[in-house]
C-alpha cells in the first residue's frame, strides 16, 4: 500500500490497499478484500468505483481492519468529511487538515535500491538546503556551503532528478519533492554507511563546534529488550515531530539531526 497521504479519496485509499495484498497473493480478490473489510462485495465495489460513499461508522470499521495508524485513521475519516460532510465548514476544516497532514506527514521513505543512489549524506543535505533563506541553485554555492568538491554536488542532483526529487522547473528554479528525508528502518550497508556519516559528522561537531552552535543528549539505561520496538517507534515519532515543528519558519543554517539507542557493549571486532 502506498502512502496514504498521496491519496485523493477513499477510493484511491481502498484501491491501494487492495492492489498492495494483490501484489503479495496474486490470486487475491475483490471478494476476498470484501471479506476481509466486513463489507459486502458489491458494496465495496460501488464505494471503490466512486458511485457511492461510506458512513463514518463504516468507515470507521474499515481503518481497523485496514490497521490504519492513528494519524492515518483521521486522514482517512477527513477525505470522508471534506466530501460528504453535510456542513460546510465541517468540510472546510477537513480539507485544510488534509493540506497539512499531507504537508507534515508525507515523508519520503525510500525503498532500498532507490538510497543505495544517494545514501551519502550531502544527498539529504542538498534538499533540505533548498529551504534555506539565500539558497542558490548554483553548482558552486552549494559545494561551498557543504564543504564537498562540485563533481559531488553535480553528481547528486543528477542523482536526486534522476529519483525524481528535484525537477526543474521553466525559469531554470528547482522543485523539491520531498518534505523530508528519512531512512527507511531495514539494515543494509548503504543505511550504515548513511548513519556512520552523520555519526562522524556529529564527533566533528562536538570537538570543533560552540556549545551554543550544537545540542547533545545523552543518557543510559536500562530497558526490558521486549520494548525496543517502542522507543524505536518513538524516536521515529520524535525526528518527525521535530521536522513538523519547525514548519514554514524562515531557516537559516543546516542542521543534522540523530537520536540513537544503542545496547552499552564490550567493543567487538569484526563485521555486524
């Protein structure tokens, strides 16, 4: 299933849904879908074809069974709202927190062949550098204020248009498509070679950088291995959050932000 936040409608949300478990059994039907939504077939039809909408109690029933994160279940619930809502401010006030969910909440998390192509870091930089105050779509400019040689910044952009994040638009300006860069959770060496680059520059910081220029935090403790999933949905949380905070506020620096939760260990050799 794609994003949810990339969907119009109910019917892209259901359609996507279902084409995701197609994808993974080939036999899967629209009848199976149906059942498995608690839903008549037909009227899982007529509700995918667009001919008719859904009550909020039904709807309510299919973000469960679809297992919708919260933030995505009231996603789902607007695009019901903003369409179908019999008040219209009730339908105004749906649409604009889809404008923002879709804002805040559309974070690009790409698939593992796609950050192999741009697992280094200055990849991350360059797009979030375009929101800076005084950027400049210049070769140089940008090798100079992220300190790599120009062979790396033509490189990468042609990389980033290649992927699809940056377009260029008629006036020669750039297009970002992308709200925020996020590795996606699944080891691999271009993820490691990602966060032993940011840890690197983070050491760097730390010897080199103001106290007043840099945060570091950090505790230990001990936690029951059973909820490590949790603080790692946490941290995932926490980074987002941190992103959305900050919203359309003016920027004026580059910053790169890491949490880490790591067990304390005796140092090992050898490869992970």
């Amino acid at each position: 299933m794609k994003s949810i936040y990339v969907c119009n409608n109910v019917s892209e949300i259901l359609a996507s849904a279902f084409d995701g478990r197609k994808n993974r059994n080939a036999n899967y039907s629209l009848r199976a879908f149906a059942r498995d939504l608690d839903v008549s077939p037909s009227r899982l039809s007529e509700v995918m074809g667009g001919s008719e909408g859904i009550s909020e109690n039904t709807a309510l029933k299919i973000a469960e069974k679809l297992k919708l994160k919260p933030q995505e279940k009231i996603f789902f619930m607007d695009t019901i709202l903003a369409t179908a809502a019999r008040n219209e401010e009730v339908r105004k006030l749906a649409k604009i927190r889809i404008e923002k969910a879709r804002k805040n909440r559309l974070l690009l998390e790409l698939q593992e062949d796609q950050f192999k192509a741009i697992a280094d870091w200055y990849h991350a930089a360059i797009l979030e550098l375009t929101q800076v105050c005084g950027f400049q779509n210049d070769v140089d400019w940008i090798s100079a204020e992220l300190g790599i040689t120009p062979l790396q910044t033509k490189d990468a952009i042609a990389r980033l248009k290649k992927l699809g994040l940056i377009q260029t638009r008629a006036d020669g300006s750039w297009e970002i498509h992308s709200d925020a860069y996020q590795t996606f959770s699944k080891s691999s060496l271009a993820v490691k070679r990602f966060h032993q680059q940011i840890l690197e520059k983070s050491l760097n910081s730390i010897k080199h950088d103001p106290v007043a220029d840099r945060e570091c935090q950090a505790m230990i403790l001990a936690v029951p291995r059973k909820d490590l999933p949790k603080f790692a949905h946490k941290m995932r949380d926490f980074l987002r959050e941190s992103w959305e905070e900050i919203g359309d506020s003016p920027k004026d620096e580059l910053y790169a932000l890491s949490v880490q939760l790591i067990p304390i260990r005796p140092e090992r050799t050898g490869t992970a």
